[in-house]
C-alpha cells in the first residue's frame, strides 16, 4: 500500500502527512509539476496555502498539473484524502460538494477539537466506531463549510457527511456542523482538520487522527468490503 | 478591450468580511450604512470578451458561492 502525498508551492504539512501515511504503508510526495502518480494506491492532498491562496484558497492548484492526473484517478475509483487546503482545493475541483468561505470570527484559530464520526462504513473512517469522537488539530481561517440546503439534504440522505464537529466545536461556522465530506461514490474525502497532526501521543495528545490513514490502509487491501 | 469583473457573495451567504466593515463604520462616527458586502475586483485587457464569462465560471469566481458582473470598459487600452 502505497501513498503519494502532493506538493504544492506553499503547502506547509505534506511532511507531516508524509510520516503520518509511513505510519501504516509506504509514501513518497509527488510534485505538482509531476503527471506521474507513481503508482500509487491513495493520494494525500496536504494542507498549506497552495500557490500562495491566491484568489481563493484552492483555486489555482486546482488547475495544476498533478491535480489533472488525481482527478483522472479518481473518476477510477482511487482514493484521495483531501485535509485542510486540500479539502478547499478537492472542492475548487469539484471532486467534492460545497466550498469553504471565511470563518465567521474572520480569525485563523488554532485549536483541538473534537470530531463525531457520523458514517464508519467509509473507506476513510472504517477502522472507527460510529459515534467515536477524534481528537485532532485544526487550524486554519477558512473552513466554514457551506453547500445549498438542497444539496445539503441529499448530501445527509446518502450518508455522506462523514465527520462533524462534536457540540460547542464549531469554531468556523460550518452549515450543519460540517467536518469532514465524501463524494457520492465514497472514494473521495476531506475535512479541514489534520489527521496527520494527530498520529502520535506524544506530539499530537492523540492518535485518532491515524484512524484515517489507517482505514485507507484497510479500504485498498480490501479488508473493508 | 479592458473589462472589469465584479465578484460578490452570493446573497443569503454570510459575509463575515462585510459585518465586519458594517460594525466598524459606527465606531468611527458614520451611521447609517447597513447591508454592507464585501468583494472582489478583476481588471483585465481580453481580446475576445465572449471568453469572460467561462472565466468567471471556471477560475475567477466560484459560482456556488459567489455572483459575478462583467463590465465592459470603454477607452479601452
């Protein structure tokens, strides 16, 4: 099992996403400039400020050349793990539903929150309980998820709000507590806070952020039907 | 031809930029200004300006959650 973890200009946590995917397979990063995926069986787009944030966070990265080979791959069915800018860019490309507007404090805020897995039987939180709560970091200044309320509605019915803030961890104002979504066919998925800031005790406080690499580890060798 | 492109929030979006502005006016003795938005501004020289509005679509503003305008600049460079 083989991650590649994107490099944008500007994106500041593939290292941390890079050793978060070791942790249960291998990795290696892939440059933006790259087509290659170098055979990969899942890909990470990282968090950071790709491409500088210019015009609106994700939207230039969305047209670069790496991502032209991601989306083709996920049209295949890979998996692609989108945290934080890469959660905006997954939505700029319109692999994912929605968009990510300014928190409503209009502050960057750097917190621990608590995350409920709404859906375990993705290919992303399979190796969590449903209902378990996540310990992992979030920061960031625009991750306040909005979709329409139709979209939002469907969205609930086909089980893909897959991660929400736990009550009083809404610090950004996302529409219906919104964390973490998946595409209609599951095999795509993001979520602004980072999982791969919380793969160790000692340096994160916690390892539910593992959870998640470790699900995909789990959803590509097949262990999760 | 110079074109100017006016991005918005779309309304019934929370703008947390414009409630910001909108509060701080009073406080510098300006009263009476409500419903502030804030948005963006793209000024650009295009030969074929059939082609602005897939670029508004596609990369200059994001139609799920923003409106676009485009204006036409006469004397254009």
């Amino acid at each position: 099992m083989k991650f590649g973890i994107l490099q944008f200009p500007g994106s500041c946590d593939e290292v941390d996403a890079l050793d978060a995917a070791r942790r249960v397979g291998d990795a290696e990063l892939i440059w933006h400039a790259e087509r290659d995926l170098k055979g990969c069986d899942a890909i990470v787009v990282p968090g950071g400020f790709s491409y500088g944030d210019y015009l609106r966070a994700g939207a230039i990265a969305r047209f670069s050349r790496v991502m032209e080979s991601v989306i083709a791959f996920a049209s295949e069915g890979g998996l692609v793990l989108g945290i934080c800018n890469g959660f905006q860019v997954l939505c700029e490309a319109r692999l994912l539903p929605g968009a990510l507007l300014p928190n409503a404090n209009l502050r960057f805020t750097f917190r621990q929150v608590d995350l409920e897995v709404l859906q375990a039987d993705t290919s992303f939180t399979c190796a969590c309980a449903l209902g378990e709560r996540l310990s992992i970091p979030a920061k960031h200044s625009w991750g306040r998820y909005y979709a329409d309320e139709r979209t939002l509605s469907d969205m609930d019915a086909a089980g893909q709000i897959v991660l929400a803030y736990a009550a009083g961890e809404n610090f950004n104002g996302s529409l219906r507590d919104i964390a973490g979504v998946r595409n209609e066919a599951g095999n795509v998925f993001g979520l602004m806070p980072h999982p791969e800031h919380a793969v160790s005790e000692l340096l994160g406080g916690s390892t539910g952020g593992l959870k998640i690499f470790q699900s995909m580890r789990m959803a590509v060798e097949g262990v999760h039907a | 031809m110079r074109a100017r492109v006016l991005i918005r929030p779309k309304a019934g979006i929370l703008d947390p930029q414009g409630v910001a502005v909108e509060r701080a006016l009073p406080a510098l003795g300006f009263a009476g200004a409500a419903n502030v938005h804030v948005g963006r501004l793209v000024e650009l020289d295009v030969e074929d300006p059939t082609q602005l509005e897939p670029m508004c679509e596609r990369l200059l503003a994001n139609p799920l959650v923003e409106d676009y305008e485009v204006q036409l600049l006469d004397g254009s460079s």
